[in-house]
C-alpha cells in the first residue's frame, strides 16, 4: 500500500479544515516581534496579528522553521512508514526549503524517502500546489506519481496580488523587482506578480476599487477558456473585499473550487494590511 504524507509550510495559508480532511502537515515560520517570537498560525493567529500590526510601534519580522523542528516532522513521518512530498514557500522568498533540506540530509533515508519541492510561490498558490497532492496522495497515488505532480501543479499555478504600500515588502527585503513602484504617488495601487519565485511588478492603477478589479482582469486573461479552475482568494484583514475579488473572478470563469483564506502572520509581516491576493490552479 502507498503511504505518501504531504507537508508545506505555514505560508501556504490553508484553512484548518482542508489540513484536517488531507492530514497536511505544516511547519510553521517563526514570527518574531520585538522581545517575542511565535510560531505563525499556531500561537498567534490571522486576526489578532492585524489587530496589534495596526497600533504597535514595533514592526514584526519573520524567519524560517527551525532545521530541529522540521527534522522532527519528518522523522515521526518516516517512522509511521511514509514516504514525504514536501513543497515550500519559494527559496527566493524564504530560506525555509533550504532547511528542509538540511533535516532531510539528517535522517538515514531522507534523501530517498522524502522530496523537497519549491513552489516557486507562496501563499494559496503554494496551497492549490499542495492540496492537489494531497488529494492524490488520499487517494493512493504513488510517491513517484505525487512527486510528478507537484511538478505539473507549480505549471498550472499563479498568484497575482495588490497592497496599499509597498512599505512592507521593501523593509522586509522582498520587494524584488516591484521596486521600480517606489516613490511613486500614493494613490497609485500596485498590482504584484509572484513570478518565477520572486515578487515582480505587473502594472499600477489609480484607486483601491479599480486595483480589485485589474486584479480579477488579470486571473481571467490567464485563465480564459480552462475548462476547470481553481480559485483562492486571500485577504489581511479585507475580508468583504476578498469576496468581492472572489465573486466577480468566479462569475467569469469555469470555478470548480472557491477558498477563502486570510494572509498568514509571515506573509502579512512582508505585504501589510489590507492585502488582496487572488491565486488561481487550472486543471492538472
């Protein structure tokens, strides 16, 4: 019988309840702020995270898993008989793969049993990516057959997302090439990329509404005319815009799944409130 489990990293934004029904493992980034430091979605959540963000004088910042903790995942895995899928946030963005790989080397049949993928991308484009694994996986599908597709998966994925200042991804050091937008007036709203594994400028537009809207523009040119698409929309403390995004993607296109998903700490700590990310999957 196969037993292949599937594991991401907190960045990846999946609500619980998919975690649960798949059994995901998560290694969770580490937020840190000021003299504390959490473990992001397990001791410090989407909602309270945006609630402190909006009023401490104290900017947060974040790191990745401890190489201790993730050569734990992986060992009690390999220990229950699986072999592991494991796909991250992309290494340009995080160290967290390299990590992985640094556990991995420290178990006897690591490199055999246990594959690392980058997802060239992070929040729910990482978690499509990993869910269409994991429901492989549920269903049988040989550690070979989910190795190759996760690869396919990474092809047929995108994220494209919009901030209110790019403040954060330059203080954070992941504004890559977005930072031509710099000093730029402040009405215009910048529609990001994340594109081969970095953060890339798209284009601006004047207003938050039209920003909403360019942002949907863009998923349905990519998408146009797939027969099955997968949709998730990610907010930071924008919940009733998110929707907004999600039911004019979805009134445009062939959505066989809608998720709603609010940005992790880490990717809030590097974007800011306010952040609208639409990901999107078509048929693998």
């Amino acid at each position: 019988m196969n037993k292949v489990a599937v594991v991401t990293d907190s960045t990846a934004c999946i609500p619980k309840e998919y975690l649960k029904q798949y059994n995901i493992g998560v290694a969770p980034l580490i937020l840190i702020w000021g003299q504390q430091t959490f473990e992001d979605g397990v001791d410090i959540q989407p909602e309270a995270f945006y609630r402190r963000l909006a009023t401490d004088e104290v900017m947060p910042t974040s790191s990745q898993p401890p190489v201790s903790k993730m050569q734990q995942t992986f060992s009690d895995l390999l220990d229950q008989g699986y072999s592991v899928v494991s796909i991250f946030i992309s290494e340009k963005l995080s160290g967290t793969c390299q990590a992985a790989m640094q556990a991995r080397d420290m178990l006897p049949s690591g490199k055999e049993k246990i594959e690392i993928m980058d997802s060239y991308s992070s929040a729910m484009c990482l978690g499509l990516q990993t869910l269409a694994v994991a429901r492989a996986a549920a269903d049988g599908a040989s550690f070979a057959e989910c190795k190759a597709l996760a690869e396919k998966a990474r092809a047929h994925a995108g994220l494209y997302f919009t901030v209110d200042t790019l403040e954060f991804l330059q203080r954070g050091g992941r504004i890559g090439r977005a930072q031509r937008f710099l000093g730029t007036a402040l009405n215009l709203k910048p529609i990001l990329v994340v594109r081969d594994g970095r953060v890339d400028a798209d284009e601006r537009v004047r207003t938050r509404r039209k920003s909403m809207e360019r942002l949907v523009e863009i998923v349905v040119e990519q998408c146009a005319g797939k027969p099955a698409v997968r949709l998730a929309v990610m907010d930071a403390n924008a919940p009733a815009e998110a929707k907004a995004v999600m039911e004019n993607a979805a009134s445009q296109l062939n959505v066989t799944e809608k998720i709603f998903a609010p940005l992790s700490p880490v990717i809030g700590t590097h974007t800011g409130p306010g952040t609208l990310g639409l990901a999107y999957m078509t048929e693998v």
